[in-house]
C-alpha cells in the first residue's frame, strides 16, 4: 500500500473541500496566519525568485504560443550607490526582481489556481500549490501584469499581491486593446532586509545560482526556454549559454539503486561561480537541498585540479525525492512514523543514506584526482610527524585510517589538533575495549586462541601509545634544549639574557615541588639523578623552607633534598642535599666574595649545618654532619670564574670545560660546568633518543605504492 505523507493528504483535503462547496460550505483562508506556518530562513533568500523563474518555465510548456519561450529576469539594484575609501564604486545591493515570459499568462484557470491555496491544478508538475506565498516571506509587494489569449480574446490582467490586501479585486482584468502579444510580468518589489543582505552582488554568481536551482530544465533542452539576466545597468548573461559552456561539456550520469528505488546522479565540474564542492537533491527539475560535500569525502578540499581547476557539483533526481518534498520546497520529509512504517508498505530511505550512496559515485567519478590529493596529502601528514611530532609515528602505522579522516590542504596548527584528537580516540578506544575483554573473561567467553588473539591486539595497542607518550617527552626535551641554547646566545646589543631566564627553563622561580608538576622541572638539563625527589625549593628564603631551621634571608637559587624531612617522622637519615647556582652567561666578576658562587654555594652548606633540619613534627631532624652536599655552579668560564675555581682548589675536567673538587671541611662536592658543557652532556645523554624518533622514514616504494 502506498504510503502518503503530510503534504500529499493535505493536497488530498483541498480537494475534498472544494468539492464540497456544492453543500454551500463557506471557508476563509488567513493569509497572514498561512505565512506564519511557512518557514523561509535566509540562507534560502533566492528561492522566492527561483519559484518565480520556474513558475515562468512550466507557464512556457502550457502555452498556445508558438515562437520560441523566452524568459527575461532583471535584477534591479539599490539606487544609493556605496562608495569605498579610495573613491571607487562597490555594486549596489539587489533588491527587486523582474520575471517576464512568454508563456501561457493569468487566464481564469490560472488566475482562480493563484487564488487558491493548495491548488492542484499543477500537481502533475509537482506544484504544491504554495509557491507563491514565498514571494511575501521576502518581498513587500509582488506586482503582476499579464497579457493573454482566452477563447479568441485577449485581455490583460494587473494587481497587486501583498499583506495588506492580499490580492486586489476581481476587476483586475480588461479586453487587451493594445499589442496582441503573450507577456506576463512579475515584480518581486522590494525585498525584506534581513534576506537581502544573503544575496549575490554579482552577476555571475546570481547566475550560477539560478542554473543550478533550474538544472535540471537546462539539461533537456526541449523543457527550457531561453533564459536571459539582466543587470539594471544593461548588462546581459544568457543562462543558456552558460551552461552549455560550463556545465554540458563534462556532465557524466549514474544510476543507482537504494532500498528498490531508483536515482539518478549528474556528475558536474563547475570551472567558475562555485565556491565548493556540493551534492543537490532535486525534486520536481529543481533543487531542494545541497550538502557540502567536504564534511563527508575530507580530500575534498578547495578546487580539485591544476590547470583547469573546478568545484564538484553533484545533482540527484529520484520519484522518490519528487514525492517527498515539503510544501514549500525548502527540505525534504524523509521519515515518518513509526505507525507508518507498521501500516504501509514502502521502505524510508533517510537523507544520510541517500548522501552515503552518493558518495560511493562521486569518490568513483573523481577517484584519479582523490587518489593525487590524497598522495599529497599523506606525504605532508608524513613529513610533518617526522620533523615535528614524530610521537604520533606508532597511530599512523596501528591506524591508518586516520589518514583518511583529515582534511586535505590542511594547515599545520589544525593538523596537530587533529592527530591529537585521533591520539584521545585511540586511548579511549583501547581503554573500552580492556573493559570489553575483561568482561569476557569474567564471563569465560573466551577460548584460548581467541583470548592470546585479542590479548596481543590490545598489548599491541598499549605499546604504541606508551611509545607516543615516550616520543612526546623526548621531544620535550630537545625543545627545552633548543629553548636554552636559544637563551644563552647574545642578544643584539650583544648583552645576554639574565641568569633568571636560564634558571625558569631549568625550573621556575619563586616555587617549590609542592607547587610544580613533575614535567615543569627540567633539572635533568644538569644531572637525571636531580629528577626524582621529594622537596625542592625554587629561589625561596631559606628562612621560608620547611626542611631546614634557618634565620637567613639569602635565596639558594634551587635547593633539593633527597628525603621527605618534613612528611617523614621516622627516617633519621638525610642522605644528600643538593644546592644549584646560576650566574648569567658572560659574567666575569667572580673574584669577590659576595660574587663568588663557589663562596655563596658554601656559605648556603654551612648555614644549613649549623641550622640543621626539621622532621615533619618541626622537631630538630639531628646531626647532619654526615649528611653530602652536592654543590652545582652553572656559569660560563671566564677567567675570574676560573680564578675561583683554582683557588677553591677546584680540578678542571677533561674536556676543560668544567671544573669539579670536594671541600673537606663542609663535607661538600662541588662541581662547576660550564653552559657550553651543560648543553653537550644532556644533548650527548639523549641523542640516542634525539637520532630514533627524529630520523626520517625509510619508505620502500613498488610500482608507484607507498610500503
């Protein structure tokens, strides 16, 4: 049984209530309350124009005219002028529009049919019966004249259709005493604003816009009249012209089947005017509905080709769109109820099933060009992994299909969100599917062979995002190293940088371990073993600490302390304390006492000895006497920190790059390097690293495919 939807049965009722007009049944019909129910949004500003265009076209195929159909429309524009800053004109905005055509006019039957609403004198040509109330969505008034030939007479009718008065008296008409001509006029007078800012500015796209609503009356010639645009400063475009030279050249159709219903698709390659790549669903020759097509085939991104560049435009046309349109054209009723679907027979066929069958044609229409946007853009996802984010090597390999879910052109920035994007996925992913497996097991739904398959897959998984997170800590750290290289060059005025910009790459200031995250603190920059402790102080008074029983207000620069004095009631042994201390690069005043760094590291030891330190319960920790210090000075060798050095009686290292000793009566090692040396060493203990994740791919080819 065949199924009827909403605006068939509401067609279905108009017809009854004429009929019963013989019962002598009055009905009145608000106009105002009609426009209310109809929705317009403004993105669909044309389609009043389009209906008027068509509405010209199917007037044309009913007329007794002979000569060829002609339809005129004139795009009439504001009369203010806009003039830019530099004295040059900007074109007017569009804000009334003229539709002549010679066709069949307002006679009695047409006239009464406008008259009525839900007419069904053009349901054979898909009309609702509605298209006219459009016109009043968008435009203050529509003004008519139409000169036709009734049973051997001819006449001319004129009014007014507007909110206001609807339509004028039915004395509009009189005998033509005039030329015998067939011509109707219709005026869409000035448009609502709110739609007339969504309009074209220029010409050709006005035209292009009006060639695809209608593309399917250009593709058979013998249903399209002659069809001219006219600018109201005289410029003329004929539509048939253009697309005979735009669309008709490369225009390819498929067939296909969804659900037992049969569609057709037009393939078009639209060289100018088009601004993307877009599939039109059409019902009754017109379009309905158009759908970017870039949010469903990612490769399709900006114009497609070299020379001659074009956008995809994609026209689908089915019996089954035709029945399903709305009343007034703007969507579609793909679904119906449930009960529906319980009582009729027919299959819904839903829009995205449609558009996924569509898709398959369009990627085979356009599968030479995808393949090469595609191959481009794999080779830029590549490089960019390789010399940017080598940590999402390991998801492109376990997902390729990633590839696939990104847009082509894609810039930089963007592309990293969306690998990151794929990256949470993936965890996400894998973090269902452990529930998933451990469900099963609790469940003994596993065999064997099943469980060591599934297993492996999931470990697999595992390793590659442990793999990422290592890769992505790796590169942190040859960016921090970058980043303090960077720091410790001169600048223009040949200065350097303050010793307080090196000391908050390697830790910032004014914080302790209780404030920081462990991946703010790149204290491996000068030893690994400095990484892992319980309390760090970041140039904080040492009388501030709660480790140490201290009065001083001198800052150590960064102080560490290997146990947890002050969490910790239980543990009587200290096993090191740490002291760093920056000196700004270039510096060559170390032979003072108070710019000593190797006196300020020592007085900091002996300060903190006589002081001692403090258990959690703020009681003396005790004897520290045993307790190492570990003392780092980070300056540049210039010859007064070199004289320091010398005479802490300090051993220079092999490389001479640095110097390193122990002082005996502070029970104190003390080490001096160098920021030349500080930099080499952590490169030199990480290029292992560095050389796996940041070395290029080694991609075999064959026969053209990428291995």
């Amino acid at each position: 049984m065949q199924k009827k939807l909403f605006s068939q049965r509401l067609i279905e009722y108009n017809v009854h209530i004429n009929s019963e007009r013989r019962m002598d049944m009055s009905f009145r019909f608000n106009l105002n309350g009609q426009l209310q129910a109809f929705s317009l949004p403004p993105y669909k500003a044309l389609w009043p124009l389009f209906e008027t265009v068509v509405n010209a076209i199917q007037s044309i195929e009913d007329s007794e005219n002979k000569e060829c159909g002609k339809v005129f429309i004139k795009a009439e524009r504001d009369s203010v002028q806009q003039i830019n800053i530099d004295g040059t004109a900007t074109n007017a905005p569009f804000v009334s529009f003229v539709v002549k055509d010679n066709g069949a006019g307002f006679g009695k039957d047409n006239y009464d049919s406008f008259c009525e609403a839900y007419s069904t004198l053009k349901l054979k040509k898909g009309c609702k019966g509605i298209g006219r109330f459009l016109w009043l969505k968008a435009f203050e008034n529509v003004h008519i004249v139409s000169s036709y030939k009734e049973k051997g007479t001819w006449f001319i009718r004129e009014f007014d259709f507007n909110m206001k008065r609807e339509i004028d008296p039915e004395d509009n008409v009189k005998e033509n005493l005039g030329e015998h001509i067939w011509n109707t006029e219709v005026r869409l007078e000035n448009c609502i604003e709110k739609y007339q800012r969504k309009f074209p500015v220029t010409m050709d796209i006005l035209a292009k816009k009006i060639i695809e609503h209608c593309f399917l009356y250009f593709l058979s010639a013998s249903k399209c009249p002659q069809i001219i645009l006219m600018d109201s400063n005289g410029t003329e475009l004929n539509l048939n012209s253009m697309f005979e030279e735009t669309f008709k050249d490369n225009l390819h159709c498929d067939e296909l089947n969804i659900k037992n219903e049969t569609f057709r698709l037009y393939h078009i390659q639209m060289r100018e005017g088009a601004i993307k790549h877009e599939l039109h669903l059409c019902a009754n020759s017109r379009e309905v509905k158009s759908i970017n097509l870039s949010k469903d085939i990612p490769n399709l991104q900006g114009k497609i080709g070299e020379e001659q560049t074009f956008y995809y435009q994609g026209y689908v046309i089915s019996k089954y769109l035709d029945d399903r349109v709305t009343l007034n054209r703007t969507s579609f009723e793909f679904e119906g109820s449930d009960e529906d679907q319980t009582l009729f027979d027919d299959v819904y066929i839903k829009e995205d099933e449609i558009i996924e069958a569509c898709k398959e044609y369009v990627e085979g229409y356009l599968h030479d060009d995808l393949v090469e946007i595609n191959t481009r853009k794999r080779e830029q996802i590549d490089e960019y992994v390789t010399k940017v984010k080598p940590q999402y090597r390991y998801l492109l390999k376990c997902r390729p299909e990633v590839y696939d879910s990104i847009s082509s052109n894609v810039k930089d920035e963007a592309l990293d969100i969306e690998l990151h994007k794929a990256s949470q996925k993936w965890e996400l992913d894998i973090a269902e599917q452990s529930k998933v497996i451990e469900g099963k097991i609790k469940r003994g739904e596993f065999t064997e062979n099943d469980f060591n398959k599934i297993f492996n897959e999931y470990c697999g998984a595992i390793t590659g995002i442990s793999k990422a997170s290592l890769a992505e800590y790796v590169i942190r750290r040859k960016s921090m190293l970058d980043l303090l290289e960077k720091a410790l060059e001169s600048k223009e005025d040949g200065k350097y940088f303050s010793e307080a910009t090196i000391h908050s790459i390697i830790c910032p200031m004014q914080y302790t371990s209780d404030d920081l995250f462990f991946e703010e603190m790149n204290l491996w920059i000068i030893d690994d073993r400095l990484s892992y402790h319980t309390y760090l102080a970041s140039d904080k008074k040492m009388k501030s600490l709660p480790t140490i029983n201290v009065s001083s207000d001198d800052r150590m620069d960064i102080a560490i302390f290997d146990q947890a004095m002050s969490f910790s009631a239980e543990n009587d042994v200290l096993n090191s304390i740490s002291i760093i201390e920056f000196k700004k690069a270039g510096r060559n005043d170390m032979q003072k006492d108070d710019t000593n760094p190797i006196n300020q590291v020592l007085r900091y030891v002996k300060e903190i000895r006589d002081g001692n330190v403090k258990k959690g319960n703020g009681r003396p920790f005790g004897n520290v006497s045993n307790t190492a210090f570990f003392c780092y000075v980070i300056a540049d060798l210039t010859e007064t920190m070199k004289l320091a050095a010398e005479n802490a009686s300090l051993i220079s290292t092999a490389d001479g790059e640095g110097y390193f000793g122990y002082n005996a009566s502070r029970n104190a090692y003390i080490e001096v390097i160098s920021y030349d040396k500080l930099i080499k060493d952590a490169k030199q203990r990480n290029n292992i690293l560095f050389d796996k994740l940041f070395r290029p791919n080694v991609r075999k080819t064959l026969n053209g495919r990428l291995l």
